[in-house]
C-alpha cells in the first residue's frame, strides 16, 4: 500500500511528535524540521507575491508551536494543531501587512483570502465559512468554493463551470469582498 503526502505528512509527524512529548530531543528536532518544510509550502502558496516573508512566518510559527507545545492535546491529530497556528499566524501577517499595503493587492490575493485558508483546519470556522458562503449569490459562491476551497486553479475551474476566467476572477474577487465586510459587520 503506497500512502500519498497527506498521509505519509501525518503519520511521521505523529510518530515523532509522540516521542518529542515523552522527551525525545532527536524526536523533537525532527519533527520540528518536519513541520518547518511542510510549513514553508503551506506559506508560500499563500503568499505568492510575498514569498520573501515565508521564512519569517515558518519561524514565527516554530516559535508558537515550541512555547504551546503543553496546550498540545493528544487525542487530536498534531498536524490540525499545527495548522492551526499557522493559520493564527497567516492572520496576524495579513492585519499587518493589510494595514500597509491595502492599496497594493492584487485582484487574485485579498486579505479575504484568509475566510476561508485552511478551513477544515477547524470545524467551527468551517461552519461558520459554510453560513457566510451560503449567502453570496450562487456564481460567487462556486467560484470562490472551486478555486480558495477546493484548489482548482482558475482554468480548471473555468472549462468546469464554463464562465471565462476573468468573469471567474471577478465573481472570485466580488464575492470574497462581501464576505469580508459581513465579518467585519459581525464584529
């Protein structure tokens, strides 16, 4: 049986996160470079025109996950954890980085983008993303689902929804604006 990524991801950072927590340093070391490579894709994608900041946010979170590594709870699975903080870290970029540079986004990478980053990192944010989504019109709604949620790039989801790309671009970009200023109402 040949395991994808994903799992073979989970299954060694378990493995060696199960032994770190008994003590196990060279345990410890590696699945701290473990999580780091994992984290350095997780971010860069994530910032594609920032890849200069993917460094910094891999070793803020290493530092994160370090000083929590007792909030750790055992019957979860470690990499959720993990991403979970990444996921507080990607936000906390994007608030500062937002406040700089809110004049200098592009169409395809919006602060929005974080809704709906990782969101079967957290069930509650999943629903909570679910209830916001379900109240865009149907075209923003499925682009956004297609491409942020489910990764298509956007001609995969073109020739699939048959809408041209920068109609998609644009039912992408309105929809995640709405969603934005849903949030911020609700706070």
């Amino acid at each position: 049986m040949v395991m994808d990524q994903p799992d073979r991801f989970a299954t060694e950072l378990s493995a060696l996160w199960g032994l770190a927590q008994t003590g196990d340093e060279a345990a410890y070391a590696k699945a701290l470079h473990l999580i780091a490579s994992r984290l350095r894709g997780y971010f860069t994608r994530r910032l594609s025109s920032l890849s200069g900041e993917t460094e910094d946010l891999v070793q803020e979170t290493l530092i994160a996950v370090h000083t929590k590594r007792g909030t750790y709870d055992p019957a979860l699975p470690v990499e959720n954890w993990v991403f979970a903080i990444a996921s507080y870290k990607l936000v906390d970029f994007w608030r500062r980085h937002g406040r700089r540079e809110a004049l200098h986004q592009p169409l395809d990478l919006t602060d929005e983008d974080l809704l709906i980053a990782e969101t079967n990192e957290d069930a509650f944010a999943e629903q909570d993303v679910n209830v916001l989504l379900n109240t865009l019109p149907t075209q923003q709604r499925r682009a956004i689902e297609l491409t942020r949620i489910q990764g298509l790039s956007m001609a995969e989801a073109s020739n699939q929804t048959g809408i041209s790309v920068s109609a998609l671009k644009v039912h992408v970009h309105r929809g995640l604006k709405r969603l934005a200023s849903l949030v911020r109402l609700s706070k």
